[in-house]
C-alpha cells in the first residue's frame, strides 16, 4: 500500500397469526422519501408510532425474475424499509468509533452467541484436499448445518411469543453465507445479513437504543465470520467488478465506516492509503479495517487492485464519500438485477408497493 495521495477524481457519483409487539417494543420503517428514513419506536417519544397489528408470518421467495420485474423491487414496501434502514444505521454510527461506549442488550448478545457459533462450526469442517486452488467443497458441509439448524438458532435470539417468525427470519440468516453450489460470496448475501436485522427489527427483537451495537457489535462480528469463511473456504467474489469495483465482497462497512469518520479532526479520506494510519487506527474504525483486510489478501499497488477505493481517497470529505457511496450502493448494488433476482420477500420484507 502505497502512501502518496492520488490523481484527483470525480466524486462518488408455515403461516400463523401473532401480535407484534406494540409501538414501545417494536420498530417502524418509514419510506426513504420521508425526511426520517426510519423510525425505531423503541422508547415511545416519536409522533408517529406504528400500531399493534395482526402478523401473518410466510416462507420468504424470490419475485425479481427478470429485469423488468426491478421497477416492482424499487417501488415496493421491501426496498424502502431496507434503505430506511441502512440509512437510519448510518447515521446513529455517524462520528464514533468502534471501541466507545454503547448499549448492549440481551438480543444484541444472542445474535453475537448465534454468530459465535458459525465461527466454531468453521473450525470443525476444515478445508478439504482437492485440484481446484478455489471454492473448497467442505463449505458445502459447512453450509449443509447452518440449513439445518437455522431455524434453531434464530429460535434462540427471538421471545416465545414470536416463535412463529423464526422460518421466516431464518430464510435471510441461511440466504447471508455465499452460495452453496458456486461456493461463492457477495454483496447480495452481505444484503441479506442487513435484511435479516430489519427483520429483527420490524418484529420488535432489536430497539432503537441497539443502533450502533447492531452496527458494531453485531455487524463486526458477521463481518469477522465471513472473512474467515472467505478465507478458510477460499470462496470466489459473487458478481465482482475486478478492479472497478469497490470491493470483492462488502459494501456496507465502507458506507457505515464513513460514517463514523465524518469530522473527524485529524484522519482525512487522503489518509486511508497510508499503511501506518490504517495500522494505527484499524480497530477504531470499520472502514480502515475493510482497508487493512483488503491489503493482507491483495498483492501489488493499492491504485491498482483497488482502483475505486483509490480514486475515493481523492475525495475531500468524508460527508462527501458517505454520500457518493450510499448512491454507489443504490446504483451498483440494489438497481442491478444480478444481485436483486436473489433476495427474497416475505411478511416482514414484502414487494407490494410502499404505502403513503
């Protein structure tokens, strides 16, 4: 990694009725058009609060199937809940960093066991000996448990009363891992993950005082998981753009990790190409730690492997990076029907459209 600032660039252009929880406990997610993205009516202060409603929970399925269908994805309920989210994250992480202090509630710590123990079942399928250098086979085994036992583990972080949610859930938890068959990992399954936490959420399981632990506590951990997966099982970038896209595998650390950088009074964007700020400052901030992962699995110069991410370090600000990456995120992620023909919709993500 090199540490001289770059050329100047462009900006980052089983179905069974139950009552949710009521508006203290659960949490409502408002269209992205609102001024206010989305609403965690966790401590009941808010005008407008979402009523106890009537849940009909089902298996979640694919409904993108074929391009035409993407206008359907960005008008629905699904998209505007998922970006609602992503953006109400971003800005409860907005200037901290990863080691302060925050709210860890008993469902944040459940979600950390279930990640924990994917992390040891990694440890109990090691890699297998085969021709192809990639897409080692035991993550096949690997995967085979968490299909098994997915419903189990979410059982463990939801209430009884809610046990009804689980299949549902469940789907998103199993769909978060990479592919099975392509042994392969991308940021169609990293959606999923970020789907599986709204899913939490819409169900009442995570509260408005869980926002950064979700993103630093949970989050971090998935993140930790699916870098040994990718490592460990040698698992190929699902849709990768080379060396024009952002990353092989994430992008949601880079738009949250910007987050937590904005007004910051000493680190600049010039500054995460340096190898002793991201060494000095790694465990502090998610960004610099996708920066820091990115350069112990690529060799060679960090402006060619990693272009994009080159070019952004030429952005003046990081409200500008945040900005530019969470349209980046839009155009190149959620509009692109490679990735969206693969998510599915169910009660608590659904593709009807929003409603005002």
């Amino acid at each position: 990694m090199s540490a001289p600032i770059p050329p100047s660039s462009q900006e980052l252009s089983t179905e069974k009725k139950k009552n949710l929880p009521s508006d203290k406990a659960s949490c409502m997610v408002l269209s992205p058009q609102r001024k206010c993205s989305m609403l965690f009516a966790g401590r009941g202060n808010s005008e407008e609060m979402a009523p106890p409603l009537q849940q009909s929970f089902m298996i979640p399925r694919k409904e993108i199937n074929m391009v035409s269908d993407m206008g359907k994805w960005k008008r629905s309920q699904a998209y505007a809940d998922y970006m609602g989210f992503i953006l109400t994250l971003n800005e409860g992480v907005k200037g901290r960093k990863l080691t302060c202090e925050y709210n860890v509630s008993e469902p944040i710590e459940k979600l950390v066991a279930l990640l924990n123990t994917l992390d040891r079942w990694i440890d109990e399928t090691p890699p297998v000996d085969q021709p192809s250098r990639f897409g080692n086979k035991a993550f096949r085994t690997w995967y085979a448990k968490l299909d098994q036992e997915a419903e189990n583990l979410v059982a463990t972080v939801i209430p009884k009363h809610l046990a009804d949610a689980a299949p549902e859930v469940a789907v998103y938890l199993k769909e978060s891992v990479g592919n099975s068959t392509r042994i392969d990992y991308g940021t169609g399954h990293e959606a999923a993950f970020a789907a599986f936490l709204c899913c939490l959420c819409k169900i009442g399981v995570l509260r408005v005082d869980d926002q950064m632990a979700i993103v630093f506590k949970v989050f971090n951990r998935y993140l930790e998981v699916m870098r040994k997966l990718q490592k460990t099982y040698r698992m190929e970038p699902a849709g990768s753009q080379g060396v024009w896209g952002l990353d092989d595998f994430q992008f949601l650390p880079f738009i949250w990790g910007s987050s937590q950088l904005i007004d910051h009074p000493n680190l600049e964007p010039r500054h995460f190409v340096d190898e002793k700020v991201v060494n000095e400052n790694h465990k502090d901030f998610m960004f610099l730690e996708c920066i820091l992962f990115i350069t112990e699995m690529k060799t060679g110069p960090f402006a060619e492997h990693s272009n994009q991410l080159w070019n952004i370090s030429a952005v003046p600000s990081w409200s500008k990076v945040n900005q530019g990456l969470i349209r980046m995120y839009k155009a190149e992620c959620l509009e692109k029907f490679p990735v969206i023909q693969h998510f599915k919709f169910g009660s608590l993500l659904p593709i009807q459209p929003v409603t005002s």
